[in-house]
C-alpha cells in the first residue's frame, strides 16, 4: 500500500494545489492521505469525493508532527520515499522501490522540505532534474510505480461512476452497471 504525505501546507496560498495533490493520491493508487500543516477543509473535501466517487483511501488525516509520523512508519509499517528534485532518477530509483514488498509513504513538498526529510527517506526520488509541481510528479511516480494499471480500478460502493464513451458524458449511478441496468 502506498500513503500520501504532504507537507508544509499554507493554507492561505496552497488549498487548491494541496486538493489536487490529494484527488491525484486517490486517483492514481494511493491507499491513504495525510496532510500537515491541518487544513479541515481539504480533509472534508476529499471525504465527500471518496463517498461521491467511492472508496479508495481508507485514511485521510492531517498528523501533528509530520517527522515523527514518518519515523514511526519507518519502524513500524515500511519504506518512506520523498519526491525531490534533487533526488536519484525515477529510472533507477523505481526498479528498487518496486522491489521492496513493503508499504511506502511518498512525501511531496510545498515550498522548502527540512533536511530531515531527505535524510529519513529511504529513496529520495526525482521525476526529472527540473522544477516542476508536486501534483505531476506524483501522477508519474505512482503511474511508474503501478505501471499505468491503477488508473481503470474500481472503487468501492461509488454513488456515481462514469461509462467511457468515445463523445457525450455518460454517468450512471453506482449500483448501475455500464448498460445502465442495476445491478
Ligand atoms: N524548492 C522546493 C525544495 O527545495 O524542495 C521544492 C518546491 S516544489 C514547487 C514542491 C514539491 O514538488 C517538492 O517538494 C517536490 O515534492 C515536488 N517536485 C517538484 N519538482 C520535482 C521534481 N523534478 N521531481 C520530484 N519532485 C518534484
């Protein structure tokens, strides 16, 4: 399983990108979304996408002290990856992660990570040597990491979903399957 961390959070400037971090957790494979600095909001907000579009994050918290969430992952629960550009290829960096049979926790930034951060994490991982976003370099890592096939699961008890269709939107309700027939 792999649990989002994002840190350092301003919740006057970043409530938009922090969201989109989250939804992009959701969407591409995490199981989990924690959030520090706390901003209420964005943790009710994901809450209803998950009741809306079904369940695949079975934690979304904001945690008090980040550091000591990812030290204790790291005797309890797994590895700890932190998304840097500074850090190792994603090419190289991803064979070894893959590897490890044990849960991740993918740290992602804001604005300057503390130096703890990269000497905690087990691989510091970057998706280019550029700056770029937060969001996009979590959408690749997770997309490497589960080779593109998180993208079609299925969450659990949606109350909507959508039937792909080459034009038009079709949405139909959860209990609903792609003929528009309940199920
Ligand atoms: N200047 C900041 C620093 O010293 O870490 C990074 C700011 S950046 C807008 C916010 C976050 O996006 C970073 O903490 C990192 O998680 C992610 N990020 C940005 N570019 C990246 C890259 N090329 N590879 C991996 N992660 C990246």
């Amino acid at each position: 399983k792999v649990y989002v961390l994002r840190i350092g959070h301003r919740p006057e400037r970043d409530k938009r990108i922090t969201t989109h971090v989250a939804l992009v957790a959701r969407a591409f494979g995490a199981s989990g979304f924690l959030l520090n600095p706390c901003d209420e909001k964005i943790i009710e907000k994901i809450r209803e996408t998950e009741s809306r579009w079904g369940r695949f994050l079975e934690e979304i918290e904001c945690v008090r002290s980040p550091l000591d969430y990812v030290r204790k992952w790291k005797e309890s629960r797994g590895k700890v990856v932190h998304l840097t550009m500074y850090g190792m290829k994603l090419d190289e960096a991803i064979e070894e992660i893959k590897d490890t049979k044990s849960d991740l926790l993918l740290i992602v930034g804001a604005e300057k990570v503390p130096r703890e951060y990269y000497d905690l994490a087990d691989w510091n991982v970057s998706v280019g040597n550029q700056p770029h976003s937060e969001v996009a370099a979590l959408a690749v890592f997770l997309d490497r990491l589960f080779d593109g096939k998180e993208l079609y699961r299925e969450p659990a008890n949606p109350q909507i979903k959508i039937v792909p269709s080459r034009r038009g939107k079709r949405v139909v309700k959860g209990s609903e399957d792609s003929e528009g027939a309940s199920r």
